[in-house]
C-alpha cells in the first residue's frame, strides 16, 4: 500500500460575483440567455470596481426580476421608457455608472423612439439590449426584430412583409445617430461568442468611465420557451438564423475612428 498522499490538483476557476446576491433568486426559464448576459454584467461591474456607484434601470419585461438577481441601485421604469430615467438618473447623479437592461420588445419595439432619442443626445449612460426576437415575458409576441418567417403567437404562419413588415435591425439605427460612441452586437451561443460579449459590455462600461457618450450592446440570446424550441436547438437558431439577419460585429466604435 502506497503511502504518498494524493495531490490536490484542483484549482478555483470560477466564483459568484460580488454583485450578485448570494442568495438571489433565479426567475429566468431553462436556456434562457438572460442568466448568461446578467452574469457577464456582474464580471464586468466587479473587475472594475464599481458595484458601490453602479444604478441599473430596469423595464417592462424579462428584466424586471433584475433586483431578485443583483446587489445594486435598481430603479423600474415603464415599458420602453427605461433610457429616460436612466437620462434622468445620468444627470442628477453624473458621478454614478448608469446603465439599462432591455429586450427588444422594449428598447427596439414599444421603445425604440426612446432609445433613438438618448443616442441621438449622447447621453452619457450604457444600455444593454437582449435581443431573442420576441416579447419572452408577455407571451411570445412577434417584435421588430423577429425575423421573416419566424413563428410567434401572433404571426402563427411565420412573420410576412407584406403583412408585418421587415425586422427592424435596431443597433444599425443607433449607430447612424451622432451621439452613440460605441455600437456592437454579439450573440450568446458559444463560450468563443460569451467571451466576446463580455468584452463588448466591459468596453461600453469603460466609454461611459471616461465620459465618452452613448453606448450601445446588442445581445442575440435564446428564449427556447418562445422560440419553442430546446436549449440546444435555441443555440444553433441564434447561430444559423438569427445571426444571418442581425449580423454580428462593430457597427461603431468612435474610440478607434470607426464609423458606418
């Protein structure tokens, strides 16, 4: 019988940021994008440092559980309206990181004029899109971003131009406008695509530090229970689907001499 003692080789690779609550409740669905996204945000707020001046701003959605998830000032708004009371916010307290969590329905939908509006002002705040095609929280509606052809509860057939139109591709319209500094869409599908979303946030975190304006992530994320499809199947939509109409990439980085 040997007696040298086995060797601990495991190392510590992974802890619960800071900014979430140790005993937060979980309140998304099996394979939705959202716990992925939020985590991601915590990461970013806790590398640089900044949990203890940090204000979200929540919507009408899938984000309005954001206070069961984080340990921050959270503030709600209507729906849509999330940019103006984060402008509001931005401007009582310029010394705070303000950002917005929003789906599409919200900031790309009911909305959009809101967030067409604070780009257009450089408002000096972060918002953050989840953008899975759909109203998740409400029932699945189809939103102007779900593509053609996608089936929703209120496209049964699949959405059709003619009748509703063409999807609108929200973070193309955010870059034309001369207040937003930085406009970027990633996806959630991979751990290749995860990190490059993180870096997305983390930088849009960053312009806002160094008082640079407007900044806008545009997330491509699963919604299976909308979607009707499984988590992995989800994954493989954003990718082959979703991806092909709301192309990823810089659209606009102000920081490096970038435009559209």
């Amino acid at each position: 019988m040997l007696n040298n003692p086995v060797k601990n080789t495991e190392k510590l690779v992974f802890t619960r940021p800071r900014t979430i609550k140790e005993d937060y409740d979980y309140p998304f669905c099996a394979g939705c994008g959202h716990g992925v996204v939020l985590r991601l945000v915590a990461e970013v707020i806790d590398e640089l440092g900044i949990q203890g001046k940090t204000i979200a701003v929540a919507s009408v959605g899938c984000s309005i559980s954001m206070e069961k998830f984080y340990d921050l000032d959270i503030v709600g708004s209507s729906h849509g309206r999330a940019p103006c009371v984060a402008t509001g916010v931005k401007r009582a307290k310029p010394d705070r990181v303000v950002f917005t969590y929003q789906g599409d329905g919200d900031a790309a939908t009911i909305g959009m004029n809101e967030t067409i509006h604070t780009a257009c002002r450089g408002e000096n705040i972060t918002t953050i899109c989840i953008n899975n095609t759909n109203f998740g929280m409400t029932g699945g509606q189809a939103s102007a971003t779900s593509i053609l052809g996608q089936i929703t509860t209120t496209t049964k057939k699949g959405r059709d131009p003619k009748q509703n139109g063409y999807p609108v591709r929200i973070a193309e319209m955010v870059a034309l406008c001369d207040g937003a500094v930085y406009v970027e869409r990633t996806g959630i599908f991979n751990p290749q695509s995860i990190i490059k979303t993180k870096a997305a946030i983390k930088k849009g975190f960053e312009n806002q530090l160094k008082g640079l304006g407007f900044s806008f992530i545009e997330v491509l994320c699963a919604c299976p229970t909308g979607w009707k499809l499984s988590p992995t199947e989800s994954l493989k939509y954003i990718q082959n689907e979703i991806a092909q109409i709301h192309k990823l990439g810089t659209l606009k980085d102000l920081t490096r001499g970038d435009n559209i």
